[in-house]
C-alpha cells in the first residue's frame, strides 16, 4: 500500500512540499480551505486592472526552479521570469531620488555619488553582506534547527569560528550607524528589516545579509506576475499526480498516542475522516495548534512570540501613467525611527509612513488599461491587536494621497479610478495567518530563529512548512521551508 501524505494549506510552502512528497513516492491530498491555491500569493482582477494581492518582490527564482527540476520537468513549460536591471526606484521627503542598479558595480558608483560614502566602504558593506549570507544560510536556512546533524556540520563550525564577525548582538541600525555617515543611506538599509516583517532598530544585525540576496543575485519579475509563481506548482503538482480538495477547511487534525493519524473535514454537511501517514500543515502555526489541535496545548512561545508586522495594502486602478515610477518604488518617510516606534511599540500606523508602490503593469502592460497603471500601495501596519481598522484606513489614505501628490507633483485622487482596500484582519480572514502577520513571528529577538516552531513537531507524524514555520515568511524561506520538511520525512 503506498504511504499518505496530507498537506494542510495550498500556500507556496504547501504547494512546494506536496511536490517534494510526491517525488519521495507519497500519495499526496492537499486540502485548502479557499477556493484557490496559492495562500498570500493571491490576485485581483476588475476593470481591466490585474493585481497581484500579496508578494510583489521576487528573488532566488532558482528556488522555484528546483521543483521542476526535481520532476526533469522543463520549468519553461509552466513558468517564465526575467531579471530586472533597475531594483527600485527611492524617493526622499526632500525631492531627492536614487534609482538602484542592479549592477552591483554600477550601484555603488552612483551610490557614492548619491550618497557621498566611500565606494570602498560600499562595496566593504555588500561584501560583508554576501559573507553573512554564506556563512550562516546553510545552517540557519536551510537546515532543521531541530536535527541534531546541523550543529555537527563544518558549515555550523565555521560560522561559531565566525560568530563576532555575524553581529548578532548589535542591531541591525546600529551596524549601519557604525559604518555609514549618510542618513538616507542607513535608512536605505535599515529597511531590509522590513522584508522579515521587523524593526530596524531592534533585530539582529545579522539581517545585513538581506541586501546580498537583492543586490547580488537581483530582483526578477515572473512574466505572468507573481501569482503565476503559485499557479505554475499548483499545475505541475496536478500533473504529477497530487491531489487537491479547494474549498475544503481542516477543521482537525486527529492524533492517537501522540502521533497524527489523519484530519477531519465536513463535505455536503457530513464530517469526514482521512486517513494519513503524514500530516503537514502548512497553516499558520498559532492557528493549528489553536483550532486543529484542540486537546494538544499549544506551546508558550508560539502564543507569546512577537508578531511580525502587516500591512495595510491599497490596490489601486490608476487612469493615467508616470514616467518617474518603475515596478518598486519606495517613498521614506522624514523619521523612520519613529515610524517603527509606532508600528512596533505603539501597535498603530506611522504618523508619517514609508510607502511602497508596486506596478506591475510596468512590466506586464495587460494588467492595466492603455496608457493606465496599476498600483499596489502598501506601508508597513501592526498585526491586529483590534486596533479601529476603518479608521486608521480612512486616515492613512487621506496621509498617502496628501504625501504622493506632494512627491508626483499632481493630485493623485483625480487618477484613482478603482480601489480595494486589504488590512490585517482581511489578510488573517484570507490565509489564516494569526493577527494578520505577514511573516509569522518577527525576527526582533535575536534568538527568534531558534523560537520559531521547528519543521517536526513533538507530535509524531506531524510536520510544519511555511512562513510562520522555521525558517521564516517570504518566498525563498518559504521554498526552503517546505525543503526542510521534506527532508525530514523518510522516502519510499
Ligand atoms: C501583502 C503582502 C505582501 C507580501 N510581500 C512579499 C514580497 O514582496 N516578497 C516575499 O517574498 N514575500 C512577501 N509576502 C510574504 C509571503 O506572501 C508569505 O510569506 C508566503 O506567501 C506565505 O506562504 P505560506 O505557504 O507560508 O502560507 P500562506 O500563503 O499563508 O498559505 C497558507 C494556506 O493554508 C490555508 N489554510 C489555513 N488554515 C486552513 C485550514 N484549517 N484548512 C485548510 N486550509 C487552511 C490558507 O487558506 C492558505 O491558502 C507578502 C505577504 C503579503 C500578505
């Protein structure tokens, strides 16, 4: 009898493990509560705009690659991508504005010059930063914390050998304070925080190896937008034979002498039973412990670890186009300090927030009418500690219109012709992710790699993938995520 493997969740991690069980010769169910697959990797479609709903930024595509590689399937058949020579489009409060080259020579040229620091020192920083990647990649993400085999490696040994050179202990503004002069600079920087879901001024400096991912191996742009990165796994799992259930919620996963023995789900109003070998959830963590699992406690630090942040996401159809916007575009805020001060300390949004637009129509001109645009506009948000959302909206978008039509030169509301509005709890009723987090828990604290929920649970049979799952939240962990897990599970 060939061996079950249940997949709890069509996130991208879900996704990426379903295809890695069924190689190891598992007959694979994913059973996904929406009617679609994908997760946070959701899309919009209305009025002639496309938008993709969540992930925007899309690095190591070698990730998504490997799937297909693993099934000698020819990733061309499914998926396309193409590198991007711009990064991002920067703009200050002040007028002033960087357009990043991808080029990592080319950048720090006109970085010095932008910036007025050191090509040395530049070019020092991103070496370093490619350092701490190498060094500490191998064990922290893409090995289990939890299997003994990874401490005893010469990758962990190099890396203990290395520890002072990491800056585990310094945060990570602090690093950037003690290296650049230039204000735009460490905040140009300090915003890879962000990519975890953390605050500058409180995580591990250790997040200095963030850039490298960006500027060394570049940023790329999935020709069909990033929901097809989703869609491509989810059609070459079908063809290789997993098994899908949409529109089916796990209402819970059913243990016996502390091992998983299969999940219950409710169809046409009867409750049913599947049996597995194996159950992974690819659900939030805090969500299967506290729903699926009801006899089992749900550990203490899953409940008390910090969130990582939201966001509130604006999804906007634009009637016109602007020549000085490019697929990222970020707009700093004067005081990035306090601007995390309030998302983090005070629960609530920045007075003066960092906006990050997104258009994909840039590069993908169907997704918006001719001669218009598609804009995601998302700033940085707390998980939902049930703050008054309708509020703090309504707000943040008079603060948005008010900031970018003072930047663009034009009163940006008279081009606002659709709108959609996404806010933590929206995020949290879509996927499940507890609070809204869009990276589970946040890397603050310097030992959250460690608190985060291993890929195996205690629970025999029961294993984790996905972002609130180690190694963490955002595409590339996510893959290496669902790799992990994979590996822990014997093959067939
Ligand atoms: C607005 C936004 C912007 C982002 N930007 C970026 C970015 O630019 N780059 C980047 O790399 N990352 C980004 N991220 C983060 C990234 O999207 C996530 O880390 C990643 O998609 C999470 O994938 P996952 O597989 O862990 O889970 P999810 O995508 O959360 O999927 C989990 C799935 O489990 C299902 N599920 C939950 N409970 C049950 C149940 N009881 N029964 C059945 N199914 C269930 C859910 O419906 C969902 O489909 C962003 C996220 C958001 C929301």
């Amino acid at each position: 009898m060939q061996k079950k493997a249940i997949v709890i969740g069509a996130g991208i991690a879900g996704l990426a493990c379903s295809l890695r069980l069924q190689k190891k010769g598992y007959k694979v169910t994913v059973v996904e509560r929406n009617s679609y697959t994908g997760g946070k990797m959701h899309v919009l479609k209305q009025h002639g705009y496309r938008f993709d709903l969540g992930p925007s930024l899309f690095t190591m595509p070698e990730l998504v690659a490997s799937l297909f590689k693993l099934h000698n399937t020819p990733l061309e058949k499914y998926f396309s991508y193409k590198k991007k020579d711009i990064i991002c489009h920067y703009f200050w409060p002040d007028g002033s504005f960087f357009k990043a080259s991808a080029e990592p020579e080319e950048w720090i040229k006109e970085a010095a010059d932008f910036f007025g620091e050191s090509s040395e020192i530049l070019r020092s920083y991103l070496d370093n930063s490619a350092r701490k990647y190498a060094l500490t990649a191998p064990i922290f993400l893409e090995k289990s914390l939890a299997d003994w085999k990874t401490y005893l490696s010469t990758n962990t040994l190099k890396a203990i050998f290395n520890l002072g050179t990491l800056n585990i202990f310094n945060t990570l503004d602090k690093h950037h304070k003690d290296i650049f002069k230039n204000k735009k600079l460490i905040q140009y920087f300090n915003r890879f925080a962000t990519y975890n879901g953390s605050s500058p001024y409180k995580t591990s400096a250790i997040m200095s190896m963030i850039p490298h991912l960006e500027m060394h191996k570049g940023t790329y742009f999935p020709t069909e937008g990033m929901h097809s990165i989703g869609q491509s796994l989810y059609q070459l799992a079908k063809d290789k034979g997993v098994h899908f259930l949409l529109s089916t919620p796990v209402l819970k996963i059913n243990v016996e002498n502390n091992s998983a023995k299969g999940i219950e789900i409710v169809v046409n109003g009867a409750t049913q039973y599947l049996e597995a070998d194996i159950v992974v959830s690819n659900a939030d963590v805090f969500h299967t412990y506290e729903k699926l699992l009801p006899t089992i406690q749900t550990p203490k630090r899953i409940v008390q670890e910090e969130r990582s942040s939201s966001g509130l996401i604006f999804y906007w159809g634009i009637s016109t186009s602007f020549s000085s916007l490019d697929l990222h575009n970020i707009f700093f805020s004067e005081d990035y300090h306090t601007e995390f001060k309030e998302i983090f300390d005070k629960q609530t949004l920045p007075t003066d927030p960092t906006i990050y637009i997104n258009i994909s129509s840039k590069e993908k001109p169907s997704d918006a009418p001719k001669g218009c645009e598609n804009w995601f506009v998302m700033v940085n948000a707390p998980a939902n500690q049930g703050q008054d959302w309708e509020d703090l909206k309504q707000k943040m978008k008079q603060t948005i219109v008010r900031k970018l039509s003072d930047q663009l030169g034009v009163n940006i509301a008279d081009y606002i012709v659709y709108e959609e509005i996404l806010d933590p709890i929206g995020i949290e009723k879509n996927t499940s992710a507890y609070q809204g987090a869009l990276y589970g828990t946040s890397s603050n604290d310097p030992k959250a790699a460690f608190l985060r929920q291993s890929n195996k649970s205690h629970i025999e049979n029961l294993y984790f993938c996905g972002g609130s799952a180690h190694p963490g939240g955002g595409i590339p962990l996510c893959l290496h995520s669902a790799k992990i897990t994979a590996d822990l599970i014997p093959a067939l």
